[in-house]
C-alpha cells in the first residue's frame, strides 16, 4: 500500500504534490455539492418542464400537418404564405426544423440560440402581428376571429369565445381580435402573463449555469484563471494564507515553475494518476487495471474498501509492535537504573550518595556489588508505569469485554487521548473486519488511515465524473 501511494504521488516536489491533491479535493467537493444541493433538482424539474412546452409545440405542428391536403390547411412550406403542406413529409428547407429530435442528448451539447436569458429570440421576439403571421392563409378554421372561432363551429359562423383567448402551440399562437397572432416572446418571467410552459423553456436555458463542470486546467493559462486551482495554487505553492491579498504575477510565475508548460501540465494532473496500476487484489481480478481505466461505482467502492482495510491492518500490525516496544522499554529502564545504581556505586556509601538524584540509595546489609542500589519507592514507580503500558492498553483492553466497558478500563491514557481504550473495527490476522476493545491510540492512527483512502476515493471519483 505505501508502494502504491508513493506511485500515486510521486511527482517532483512535495509541494506540487500537495498543490494537485487539494485541487482533486476541491473537484470532488464541487461535484458532490451539485448533487446534495438544490442545483441538480431545479435542472431535473427544468428539463421535465421544458418537454412539456416541447410536446405541447409538436401536438399542434403535427396534426396540422398530418390535418391539411395541399388544398385547406393552416401550415405552409413558406414564410410567404404558400400552399398548405400535405403531411409532415412535405416539411423541407427551413421548415424542417419543425421536425422534433429524437437525437440522445450528449454532454457538450450547447442550448439553441432561438433561447435567450430573458425568453426567444430572432422572429418571435417582438411577436408577429396577425396579418404577417397568416398572410396567404388558405381555408384555416383556427384563423378566424376571436367572436366566430370557427374551430368548434367550421360550418357556420363560429363560436363567440371574446370573454377569454384561446392559445395553441404552448402559447406561441393565441387567437387575436381578427385572428392568429404571436404575442411578443420576451421579456419571459413570473410576472410577465406567460404560461408555465413559456417559464419554463427559460429555466432550462439556465440550467448551464448550475451543470456539473471540471474546472478545465489543461493549459496553463486556463489553470490560473480557476478559483478551486487558484485556491490550491496559492495554499502551496505559493505559501499563501487566505487573508493574503492575490499577486497575479506572482501566482503565474510559482504555476510556471511548478508545471513548466501545459504537457506538464497535463501529465501532473491526468496522464500521471491515470496510468498508475490498481493491484490485481484490489477488484479480484487477473487483468491489469490503471487508475484511469476506473468508470464503475462498484470498482469505486470496491477499492475504498480495499485500502481502508489496508491501512488498518498495517496500523494494528504497528501498534502491536510498538506496544510490545513501549513495554520492553519500561521493563529494561527499571533494570538498567538498578545496575547503574550497582555499577556506579561501587559499594561505596560517598559514591552512592552522589546518586541520590537519579534515585539511589546505599544498603549495608546489601549483596556484594549491590550494595547501592535503586530506592524501593522510586523502583515501585517504574514497575508500575510498566505494568500499567504493557498491560492496561495490551492486556486490559484485549480482554474480551462488551462496548459499554471498554471505555471504562483504568489505566494510563496514551498521549492525546481521553480514555485507555476504545471500541474500534479492526482487521485480524485473516483480514476479516471484527469489533473490538483496542488501545484508544489506534483512534488518531485510524484517521490518518481514512484520509489516505479519501485521496483514493477523491482521484477515482474525479475519473468518474469526467
């Protein structure tokens, strides 16, 4: 695993290192607040919207079309009022954009420019009055005036429907005084009269605003123009604080020093990490995987697991050492003081009283050559301290006890921590993840386990969302 990290950041200076990490760190953080915040069910509720209006238009062409014989129809193949088309087949030149795309929408895909910020634009901004709209018109029932709207009433003098107005195509088209017209497309809002169908083509066109983008840091100049690398850049490569006011010639020049030109630009940031191998174990396959090769949520996943469990392992694998370590360390310093006692003594009551501050004391009645020796309270002291690091986080917190009690076992607290031991998952000998009560200074090891799987986490999860 630590073979593996090594790979991972094995650029050329720590700093840069640390620049790229923060700055996949504040991609995935940016992509994760798209999905927990309200930007990706306002885009969802836009786009469904947006299909209502789209479905609305193409009901009205599409009977109109399919309604009309070359003779009596209320479509024409013109902008000048020609004869009425017979079919939607008969669509041809400009008005072939009436035809509806059933194309998959894919990213990069850019809005039509017929949608403004404020509602449409070109022909039916300003709307079209009703004697250009229906010029040449030939046998419409629907163009007729709003006291004998002859859709309802094509044989005789039509329905009187003055007290309201009709409107077909989404609203596009609403029945005048004296016929068809197109009211004025834009300004388009909430308080502007137009329909929810209208609203809601303008939403969508500003869902681009809210889409899940990776900040484009391919070229250099683009880089530094970048809040989230911008941020990293000044973090650490720049040693900035956030107080600190932005020097743009300064922030250029550490980019440039840091990436040189935008290839290496590109290798730091993309080519490096996606071509570094993923161990065979981790996804339990006999193929050779790179971390660029990563699309499946389940890979993802997989993968986390492996390294956390990882990084466990090789913690209890350390904290046993040095437990076992610290416990030797007590036992040899109580004997060693007790034979510097014997050895600078020398059986010499002066030269043991020159002693007496590193705790010994001179017995008479003594065996040879140990005649000064170690004080017994000072030598209890040692043995306890002893007792209570080999034991109390070994022995104490080993024992099989339920959650509720491991916290409550005495002893002497490791360095930073509120209790001696602490209900944490562990791997065992066999990998297999298991509860136990382990010395609470595995907790702060933990952490620091965890945030190297979040690095591994952070880059695949950056691979996904490109």
């Amino acid at each position: 695993e630590r073979k593996f990290t090594r790979k991972l950041t094995s650029l050329e200076h720590p700093y840069q290192r640390k620049g790229s990490m923060v700055f996949f760190g504040e991609e995935v953080a940016a992509g994760l607040a798209y999905f927990r915040g309200g930007q990706a069910a306002a885009d969802i509720t836009a786009a469904r919207d947006a299909g209502r209006l789209q479905g609305a238009i193409t009901e009205f062409i599409e009977l109109h079309a399919e309604g009309s014989d070359r003779t009596d129809g209320c479509l024409s193949s013109d902008d000048n009022g020609g004869a009425p088309i017979s079919g939607k087949a008969t669509f041809s030149g400009a008005t072939a954009a009436g035809k509806p795309n059933w194309e998959e929408v894919k990213a990069g895909k850019t809005r039509p420019t017929t949608i403004g910020d404020t509602g449409l634009t070109g022909k039916l901004q300003k709307g079209v009055a009703h004697g250009s709209l229906v010029s040449g018109a030939t046998n419409c029932d629907i163009n007729s005036p709003r006291n004998g709207f002859k859709l309802n009433d094509s044989g005789g003098n039509g329905a009187d429907v003055t007290a309201h107005v009709p409107k077909m195509a989404a609203e596009i088209i609403n029945l005048g005084a004296t016929g068809l017209e197109i009211p004025k497309m834009a300004p388009i809002s909430q308080t502007s009269g137009h329909h929810e169908f209208l609203q809601s083509i303008v939403k969508a066109a500003k869902c681009s605003q809210h889409r899940l983008q990776k900040a484009a840091v391919e070229k250099l100049d683009e880089a530094q123009k970048k809040p989230r690398f911008k941020k990293a850049t000044e973090t650490y490569l720049q040693n900035k604080r956030s107080g600190d006011a932005d020097d743009e010639e300064s922030r250029q020049r550490a980019i440039k020093t840091a990436y040189g030109d935008d290839d290496g630009m590109r290798k730091v940031l993309y080519a490096h990490p996606d071509g570094q191998p993923i161990p065979k174990a981790a996804l339990g396959t006999d193929a050779a995987t790179t971390l660029g090769q990563i699309t499946d949520i389940g890979d993802l996943i997989r993968l986390y697991f492996y390294y956390s469990d990882m990084n466990k392992q090789k913690l209890l694998e350390a904290e046993k050492k040095l437990q076992e370590v610290e416990a030797k360390t007590a036992t040899k310093s109580a004997a060693e003081k007790e034979k510097e006692c014997n050895t600078k003594g020398k059986d010499n009551q002066d030269e043991c009283d020159k002693l007496k501050d590193q705790g010994c004391v001179f017995n008479k009645d003594g065996n040879d050559g140990e005649k000064c020796t170690l004080k017994k309270e000072v030598k209890e002291k040692l043995e306890k301290a002893n007792q209570e690091t080999g034991e109390t986080t070994t022995d104490k917190c080993g024992i099989e006890k339920p959650p509720g009690d491991c916290e409550k076992v005495q002893g002497t607290k490791p360095k930073g921590k509120n209790v001696v031991c602490g209900w944490i998952d562990y791997i065992d000998g066999k990998g297999k993840v298991e509860p136990a009560c382990r010395s609470s200074s595995f907790l702060i090891n933990k952490k620091v386990a965890l945030s190297m799987a979040f690095v591994f986490v952070s880059l695949l999860f950056l691979m996904i969302l490109k």
